[in-house]
C-alpha cells in the first residue's frame, strides 16, 4: 500500500528543515555562479538544501528514488521518487525577494501523489496528497471564484536562453489586452501555490524542468484548479496551465490562439 501519510510527513518536515536554512541564510554573503546563462543563478545554499533535504528523505526512506534540481539523481526500487527544487526562485533568495520557495513532490510510478511547497518570506507552507485536498499551514484552501475572463489576474514566468524569453514577453504583450493583468513573481512552484489559494486565478508557462512544478501542480489540482498542458493532456516541459476551472478555457483558447506551447 501507498504509505501516503508517511510521504506527505517525510516532505513536511524537509520543507521545514529548508525553510529553516533559508531564513538564516538570506542577507548573508554568498557566492552566486551562473549555470546555463547568465541569468539563471546557483548559490551555494541551494546546494546545502538540496542535501539536507536528500538527507532527510534518505533517512526515512533509503529504498526511494530521488531527482532534483542541484544534481541528485538516485535511482531507488520502492515505486516511489521525489522531484525536488531546493531554492524555486533563486534570483528572488539572492536578491532577498520575496517569492522563493522550496518544493517538493513524490510521485508513485510516476503519478503524482504528494506535494509540499514552503515558502519562507511569507511563512506559509502548502500541502497536497492525492484525494486528500490541499492546504496552507494546515488549513484548506481552494482556486478563486472569479468567472469574468477579461478580468483574470495570470501569472507567468520566463525561461533562462534568450530567445525563449523574447518569444515568451511578446507573447505577454499579445496577451495584455484580453486578461485583467499579468503577474511574473519568480518562482513557478510558488506560482502554483499562488493558484492553489486564489491569490492569482491561472498560471502558465513554457520550459520548467519538473522540479519547478511538480510539487506546485498536485497543490493546484487538488485545491480545484484544472492542471494540464496547452492541450488537456499531462502538463509537461512543453507547457504547464493552471487555472480555476471558472476561466480556464477561455485563457487556454487564447493561449492556444498564439502558440503559447511553440515557444
Ligand atoms: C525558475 C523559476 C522561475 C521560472 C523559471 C524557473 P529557478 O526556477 O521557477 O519562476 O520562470 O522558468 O527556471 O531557476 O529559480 O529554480
Ligand atoms: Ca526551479
């Protein structure tokens, strides 16, 4: 049997260890490197969180699988492997902004059951487990209630090459006039969270790496939200949407008007 309970514990309790590491390194003295561009940023502290976290699901829970963001790549044999981001929004933690956050997710041969995301300027932290609803420091939360597609507040992100992120501005700019306004706060993880309680009413956005929405996307789904690629399949690499189910045709068909997933 899936021992749900004791993933969603076992992530909990490394997103604290996390948050924890985070609010004592921020304002300290780091050293930043560039990883694939110049924009895309890696501070020694992702690395430290990244092992306290494998450290802590490893101590539970030797026989699981385990990828993330800084380089881990564990192989397990229980069915179960965690998808962590240490630091989601790396440039927000250098520049001590908020809206960074850690995440992390357990899929079961690859279905997504649990989700845990802490973010710690806010001093929240989101849970999800498959069926189980989600919440925020314990308590549920659920998508917005707006229903006037004209009016929706859209978070997005853009990626780290160049190109990517012209096609991905123009095509905010294309989209401006139809929506009630753009969000673009840093972190996808927390954009999805940001979904989850109603503080944005979609989310989208081309390129992530699993890391930066697995754990966000089982919070979203489960909160009400409809989580899927541009076209109702998996959301994926090519595209991840999230939206309350009020407005999410209308901004899938306008995203699906500009070839939001060609970028
Ligand atoms: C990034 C953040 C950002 C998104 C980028 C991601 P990182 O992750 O999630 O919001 O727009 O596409 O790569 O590099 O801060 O872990
Ligand atoms: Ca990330």
């Amino acid at each position: 049997m899936l021992p749900t309970a004791e993933l969603l514990e076992v992530a909990t309790d490394a997103a604290a260890l996390t948050v924890d590491l985070l609010l004592e390194r921020i304002g300290s003295d780091l050293s930043v490197v560039e990883k694939s561009t110049s924009t895309d940023l890696v501070t020694q502290v992702d690395r430290e969180a990244e092992r306290l976290i494998v450290d802590r699901i490893t101590a539970s829970r030797p026989d699981d699988g385990i990828i993330a963001e800084e380089g881990t790549n564990v192989e397990g044999s229980s069915g179960v492997t965690w998808i962590i981001d240490p630091i989601d929004g790396t440039t927000n933690f250098v520049y001590g902004h908020p809206g960074f956050g850690v995440s992390i997710a357990a899929e079961f041969h690859g279905e997504p059951v649990v989700g845990v995301v802490g973010d710690p300027l806010n001093g929240e932290t989101f849970t999800a487990s498959r069926g189980g609803g989600a919440y925020r420091n314990g308590k549920p939360i659920a998508v917005s209630a707006t229903t006037d597609p004209n009016r929706m507040l859209v978070a997005t992100g853009f990626g780290y090459e160049p190109e990517r992120r012209r096609a991905q501005g123009e095509l905010v700019a294309r989209l401006l006039a139809d929506i009630g306004d753009i969000r673009r706060m840093g972190s996808a993880a927390v954009d999805l969270c940001s979904v989850a309680c109603g503080r944005v009413d979609a989310y989208f956005e081309s390129g992530l790496n699993r890391w930066d929405f697995a754990a966000g996307a089982i919070i979203a789904a489960e909160a009400g939200a409809v989580v899927s690629d541009l076209h109702g399949g998996e959301p994926s690499r090519a595209f991840v949407f999230a939206a309350s189910p009020a407005v999410a045709p209308a901004l899938r068909d306008l995203l699906r008007h500009l070839d939001a997933d060609q970028i």
